[in-house]
C-alpha cells in the first residue's frame, strides 16, 4: 500500500457522544489527519454535501437520522469518500446492511484507536484509487502516450525549464501556438513536482460559458439550479492536493476570473448554492494560446489575474522555429500509428524533405494528423510525398508554375485547398481564432468550419 500522507486526508466524524467525538477528533488530529465533527446525522450529512471527504466515520446508532439512514443518503449524493460505521451494539445482521449500502468497513466500540487509524489508512488508499480513476475517465483517449519528442535546442531549453519551474510550488503559466504540446508541457511540469503522485485533472476553459463554469468550477449543492438534483463536487476539489490544468484560460469568463483570482489568493471557494468555505491545496498550470497582455489590453482579461498567474513562463515555440524535431515526431507518430503492425515501415527521402520544408502552421498537431492520414492511405508500409494534404516536396523546392498574361502581370498556380486553407487561417487569425466569428465571415455554419479545421490541421 502506498504511503499515506495523513495531513491529506480529510476525516469526516459523524457521532452523538460528545466525549467520544471530542476524543476521536482530538486523537485523530493529533496523528495528522483534517478532522471535522458533526453531532448528528442531519448534520454529518449537510457538512457531506459541502465538501469532498476522503473518509467518513459514522455512528450506527443516534437520536434523529440514525447511520443507515445517514448512510444511504451520503451515498446518494456522492461514492468518492468512504465510510467506515460504528456502534456499541454489533450485529452480523447490522453489518450486513452497512455493507449492502455502501459501507467500507464496521467496527464495535470500544474503539481502540491505532486499529481505527490502521482502518483509516486503508480505507483512504482506497479513496485515493478512486479519486484517479474518476480523474483517468475525464483524460481517457487524452493521450496515447505522454512523451515529449525533440532534439532541438528551442525544446531543450523548454525542457530544462520544465524541471526548474516543477520543482517549485507556483502556478506556471504556458505560451504557444495551437497544436504545440502545451498540455504535454504541462503534464511535465506536473511530473517533475513534488505531487507527481497526485491527481493531474484538465479542464479546457474554452468550453466555458458563465452558466457553466461555476458548476463545473466550483461544484455545486442541490437545488442551486433548475436541474441540479443533487451536490456535485467541482474540479478544484477533484484535483486537490495535485495539479489543475485550465488551457485556453483567455476564454474564461470575467465574471469567473475574479473568483479565481480569489482562489488562486486564499485557496478557499464556495461551492454554487452552498455558504461553506473549501479550502484546498492546488497548483495551477495555465496555458494559452493568446498572448494574454494584448487580451489584458482589449479589456478582455483581467490584468490583476494576468500579474498572479504569469509569475513562472514557459513559452513554447511553434514547429517551424524547430526544423529539427520534424524527422523523430515523424518517426514517432508513424510507430504510434503502426504499433500493431509487424511490418518495417519506411519513408522515403522525397517525404521527408517535404516534411522539413512545410512551414507546419497547426504545429505538432498538424504533423501528427499528416502522418496518421498517410499511414491510413499507404497501400504499403512506405511514406512517400504524394500521401500528404500539401504540396510534395517537388513542388516545394521547383520554381512556381508561372502562367504569364501579360508583360507586368504573373498568375502562380496554387491547389485550390492551399488556397482555401490559407484563407481560413487568415481569417482566424483576424478574429483571434474565435470559430463563431470566423464561420460568419466565412459564411459557412460552424460544423463545416470545424470539419475543415481538422481535415487542414489547424484545429485549436
């Protein structure tokens, strides 16, 4: 069993004896643990609704809502802690439907505490296991694999500054380009700090509306809205203790950017609906793909939260400024697209100048798609320039093919998707790549628009 690290771990103690609740929060506090006592079940369980427990310790027997009744409607509200139930009168037939309902495990008093402690121990092990898969569901299909490919000096540099910045405990705050591996980055950066071990969660900011993010944020309590049935625990809460990654964090709301420098400055927050302070312990990793002082500029981002967060950078340079690292992401996302294929795969030196001469405007992202689309199309296990969605690398390094009209007037052939997919990307970046304005101007509906983002690579 990994080592527990008890200042970690929130203990919630649900029981009427006074002395004995007074006695267990003291004891339990005294060996590391966060206590928080409650003197009946109503209570225990509007305190549970509040806040994410790692463990919850439960009297079978007490005046009101008694621990079965509390119990099922803990359990009802959330599965993340667990809950170990006591009582001075055990029954196998009382333990059996503590178990049925949820329980993770049922002691009779008199309690002796090292086996409550042993007990606790144990029972936030496998809390913690639960906390990572619910936070592995929210990343699946994320990543295939979370390596950062390059030789160049540029990403070297990147690199060195990753181990430098994740040794620390500030917020990080990461530039680049769409398609530049910023969440690779940030990943790494998480990798290399002392909460390794934890919980790394994401969340894109601009997915974001101001209906939205509070709850997905914050959490909130039942009733805080027409459709929340029930509490639900925010992703600050999910990646306490760990690493909270927010991407596109220009695109959140300004309404929201001041609860989060409120967050970012006392560590605590409320949850929607609730009137209960959460404290929590998160480092934040940033990352935008804006240059957040021209957006501090249009009044679109707060410039008090823009001084807080860029406190440790790491820009990120784009493909082209790193010709180097083309040829081995090449060969590694050719490898990842044939990791079940037994066959020796080849590309050819035609290719691969084509590859080095491409400007890569989406970036890693663009590359990787290249060379998924050319892996699917090969009919054999060998690359060759004609598999690209660009000019191959004849036409790259050939004179441009001049239709002359006139003395003083020139035509250059271009195909025509280089044309449209040139076209798009100016027009995105007029807009500051918002895809709404974009499929406006463009006057095509936003589904088209995507679609042909991720047939050119240039998806954000």
């Amino acid at each position: 069993m990994p080592e527990i690290v008890r200042n970690d771990t929130k203990v919630l103690v649900v029981e009427d004896d006074k002395s004995l609740r007074e006695l267990l929060q003291m004891e339990l506090a005294r060996s590391g643990y966060k206590v928080t006592a409650t003197a009946s079940g109503e209570e225990g369980l509007a305190v549970y609704r509040e806040e994410i427990f790692n463990v919850v310790l439960l009297d079978v027997r007490m005046p009101g809502m008694d621990g079965i009744e509390t119990l099922k409607l803990m359990r009802a509200e959330s599965t993340i802690p667990e809950v170990i139930m006591f009582t001075g009168h055990g029954t196998i037939e009382t333990a059996v439907e503590c178990i049925k309902h949820g329980a993770y495990d049922y002691l009779t008093k008199p309690i002796k505490l090292d086996e409550l402690e042993m007990l606790i121990d144990k029972a936030c092990d496998k809390n913690r296991l639960r906390l990572e898969n619910i936070n592995l569901k929210l990343e699946i299909n994320r990543f295939g694999n979370h390596q950062i490919i390059g030789r160049s000096q540029p990403i070297l540099k990147v690199l060195e500054t990753v181990q430098r910045w994740g040794a620390t405990d500030e917020h990080v705050l990461i530039a680049g380009e769409s398609g530049t591996g910023k969440e690779l980055i940030a990943r790494a950066v998480h990798d290399a700090s002392r909460r390794s071990s934890k919980s790394f969660v994401t969340v894109n900011c601009g997915r974001f509306d101001a209906n939205t993010a509070e709850s997905e944020l914050f959490g909130h309590m039942q009733g805080a809205f027409t459709s929340a049935n029930k509490s639900r625990a925010g992703l600050f809460e999910l990646a306490d203790t760990g690493t909270l990654f927010m991407d596109e964090i220009s695109e959140m709301p300004l309404d929201v950017q001041v609860k989060l420098l409120r967050i970012l400055e006392t560590s605590t927050f409320k949850r929607m609906g609730g009137n209960h302070d959460i404290r929590v312990n998160v480092r934040f990793v940033f990352a935008s793909n804006k240059i957040l002082a021209d957006c501090v500029s249009r009044g679109e981002f707060r410039e008090d939260l823009y001084h807080r967060i860029n406190l440790l950078p790491i820009p990120v340079p784009p493909l082209r400024q790193r010709p180097e690292d083309i040829v081995p992401l090449a060969w590694y996302f050719i490898q990842q697209c044939n990791e079940n294929d037994s066959r020796s795969w080849e590309i050819t030196n035609d290719a691969m100048a084509s590859l080095c001469a491409y400007q890569w405007p989406g970036n890693v992202r663009e590359l990787r798609n290249t060379m998924r689309r050319a892996c699917i199309l090969a009919n054999e296990p060998i690359i060759t320039p004609d598999l690209f969605p660009f000019a191959p690398q004849k036409a790259a390094y050939s004179p441009a093919v001049n239709i002359t009209r006139t003395e003083n007037a020139s035509f250059t052939a271009s195909p025509l998707w280089a044309v449209e997919r040139e076209h798009i990307q100016k027009v995105l970046e007029l807009v500051d790549q918002n895809k709404s304005q974009a499929a406006k101007l463009l006057e095509i509906d936003r589904k088209t628009l995507y679609s042909k983002l991720e047939r050119y690579g240039l998806e954000a």
